[in-house]
C-alpha cells in the first residue's frame, strides 16, 4: 500500500491469513476504513481517493480475498473513490465455460475420495475470485465511464484523478512473453489456470491429466514502476528472472535513445517472487543496479512456509556481488522476521499502527468501535497471548519532499492486536539466518 503527498492511495496485490498473525481482513482494508471514519467525524465532504488498484497476477496469495476490497469501494460509494484498475491480461472465463467444465470434469474423474472434494471446492473457490475480479471490472467501468488497463509490454498507464502526483509504469511481462505462454491452445491455457488451484499441482502429476506443456503462470506476473517525487520505485511481483532481464533489456534501449528517464536503478525495489532462486541472477541485478543512487532498500514479501524458506540464499548472493561491485550497502525488509532478530537491517524508529489498526474487523462508522477494541484485547488476553508484545505489522517507508536516496527514512510498524513470528523463516545455510531461537 502506498500513500501519495496528495492523499490519495495505491494498493497492489491483496492477501491475508489467520493462521499466524490473526488476521480478519487486508490491512489495506483496515487502513481505508480508519480513513473513512476520520472523514465522516469530520463531515469532510472529500472522498478518500483510491487512486489505483493494480493486480499483478492470478496467483492465489496476490488476489485472495481482493473482493472484501471491491466490496468496500462498493458499499461506501458515498465516501470512497477508485481512479484506476491496472489488470493482468487475463481471459473471459464465459468465452471457455465449455473448456473448463471439460477439463473440471476429467480431473474429478482421475480423483478420488477426499481429494476430489477438495478439488472442487478449491477450484469453486479459484474461479469465483477470478469471476469476482471481473463483476467488479464490469461494475467500475459502467459506474464510472472509465476504462480498465492491462500489464502488457512496456508502456505508461494513462491515469484519471490527480496526475501531479506520480507517473505509473507497466514494465513487464512483454507482449512477445504472454504471447508465447498462451499460444499453446486455449485447452493448455485453461490448464495453467488450474495448475493455480494450488494444493492440487503435484497431484496432477500423478493422475492422467498431466501436464503436457511447462508453463510458467510467474512469466506472465506484472511489474509495475512508480515515479514520484525525485524517487524511483519498482514492484516486481512473481516476475521470472528471463521476464525480468528481457523487460530491462527493453527498458534500457528506450532510456539510451531517451524515450523516457531513467526507470532503473529504483530508490525502493519490491523483490520479485518472495525471493525465490528463479527470481534473480547476477546479471539481473547488474542491469538493474547499473548506477545505483545509494544504499540498495529491498523490500520482501513472505511468509512462515516451511516448505519455500524464502528468501533463498541465491538471492543474498547475486545482491552481496551487486553491492560489492558498486561499493554500497544492501538493505532487506522482510515479512517473515522473527521478533528477536539480530540481523536487521537500517531502521530509522518504531511506529505504533494501533490507532489505525483498532479498526480491523470492524464495518467504518460503528458506535461500537471501542467496544469491539476492548473486546479483541479481552480475547487475546483469554487466550494467553502478551498483549503488550508488539508484532510487525508492516515497514513504513517514508519518502520526503525534496529529498534523495539517503534521505529515504524506514519505520517498523509495530502493533499488539497482531501476533507475531517465532522465529526467522529461513534455511540453516543461509548466513543470514537468525539462529536466536531453536527452530
């Protein structure tokens, strides 16, 4: 989530999960909730300004649950705003309802028992996610005589709203690279889109309906490029390093005949892919830091998986040479941080996000608002969770008016009504693995 000088609000991707931090809903969600109620006590007649919403890919940990989001924007349509919907380049599922069935239908058959019930229910559950996404791309651009846009090759989104306040980029997946994912057939196209029901990948291995063509749904993942203020970021999504390397190839020719400035060396980077091995190279990282401005802000997305251990050791590696190469330092936010760590990197403060966060699970302008505040303390307390432990929340990157790299100020956003990680998720051959507690 990123908020602009002007207030308004960009959210990529959405995801939430119960099952370690205990949470309801997106933060983002909790977050715009707080801004509405603070505008309706303050009988402000402005709208709370979402100026985009962008979805990177079909991957069920980057749009699960987008539509408590849609439903929101939906619902408080008298005080909330959405400028923009940057789309991946999807497919309209009612063109191939025919396909799907079929191919629903052989899985099923080639399942038994449990796993065919979860089959469905996971597959019910996928579709209906991306058939939400669509209801809401028909509603928003009927409500709002706008029109949606698609991550597709290189280019800059045409925005609505305030434009003083950023410039957005589509910097991958390159058309020639979706073209050559989905060319296949529509049948192996609807394939890779249950490959992403995914607890069922490697079950389908081992059935008859197998896997006749390697397809990467990560190579169609968008990147997204944010320009604002005299800052550079970059939002990588699940980008494959090939699809990474090629778009900055592509980029690069652009900014030497001078088609744009410079859209690399980024202030903030949003690794792709969690970190994983398939996401970065030495040349990668080479091309993309070719001048850096400062000392390298990584930001990482994951979380307590014991089965991936992101971020890899590869990842440290390939940034270390980066570094060492330029003679700057690396600095690694990242989600999965035990609460003991001791390899951390530069934080500037701590800020307490319970004044916003008191607003998760609760419906915007509930008088029972304190009520339910007290209620989720009572409730940690009974169930014998330190409630005066505060847990990361988030990192808080503080960008400032006419300032520069060095500038850059980065807050650990702590709350109590989150718990918290036992330990540091990362494999014992990583030197940066935090050794504070027994795994």
């Amino acid at each position: 989530m990123l908020e602009f000088s002007n207030g308004a609000i960009g959210i990529i991707d959405c995801f939430y999960t119960n099952s370690v931090l205990g949470l309801q809903e997106p933060p983002a969600l909790t977050y715009l909730k707080c801004r509405v109620d603070t505008k309706i006590k303050s009988a402000s007649s402005e709208k709370v300004v979402i100026s985009f919403i962008a979805l990177s890919h079909a991957d069920l940990d980057h749009i699960k649950h987008i539509e408590m989001i849609f439903d929101f924007i939906q619902r408080e349509s008298e005080h909330v705003q959405l400028d923009n919907l940057w789309l991946f380049g999807g497919i309209d599922l009612r063109q191939f309802s025919a396909e799907i069935e079929k191919l629903n239908s052989d899985i099923i058959n080639s399942l038994g028992g449990d796993a065919q019930e979860e089959f469905e229910m996971s597959a019910k559950s996928y579709l209906s996610i991306l058939a939400r996404i669509d209801e809401f791309r028909n509603y928003w651009v009927d409500a709002n005589h706008k029109t949606e846009s698609y991550f597709s090759d290189f280019s800059e989104f045409i925005k609505y709203g305030d434009c003083e306040a950023f410039r957005a980029f589509s910097l991958a997946p390159l058309a020639n690279i979706i073209r050559n994912q989905t060319d296949e057939s529509i049948h192996h196209l609807i394939r890779m889109i249950y490959e992403r029901v995914q607890p069922f990948q490697n079950k389908f291995e081992s059935v008859s309906v197998r896997r006749k063509y390697n397809l990467n749904r990560n190579a169609i993942s968008a990147v997204l490029g944010i320009r604002t203020k005299d800052y550079n970021l970059i939002f990588g999504g699940d980008a494959t390093k090939e699809v990474l390397q090629a778009s900055i190839n592509d980029i690069t020719k652009r900014w030497q005949k001078k088609e744009h400035g410079d859209l690399l060396n980024p202030d903030f980077l949003k690794v792709s892919h969690h970190g994983a091995k398939g996401s970065t190279s030495p040349q990668l990282w080479d091309t993309l830091f070719r001048d850096p401005k400062g000392d390298l802000l990584l930001g990482i997305s994951a979380g307590k998986n014991q089965k991936y251990l992101h971020p890899h050791s590869e990842l440290y590696r390939d940034v270390s040479a980066c570094c060492d190469s330029h003679q700057v330092r690396c600095n690694i936010y990242r989600t999965n941080s035990c609460p003991d760590c001791k390899v951390l990197p530069r934080l500037d403060d701590e800020e307490n996000l319970d004044d916003w966060f008191r607003y998760h699970g609760c419906e915007t302008g509930d008088s029972r608002l304190d009520e339910d505040f007290a209620n989720q303390f009572t409730a940690r307390e009974k169930s014998g969770t330190n409630i005066l432990r505060q847990g990361l929340l988030a990192y808080v990157f503080y960008f400032p008016n006419d300032g520069c790299n060095k500038d850059i100020k980065v807050h650990r956003g702590l709350s109590t009504l989150v718990g918290n990680y036992d330990c540091c998720v990362y494999g014992e051959q990583n030197e940066y693995y935090c050794k504070s507690k027994a795994r």
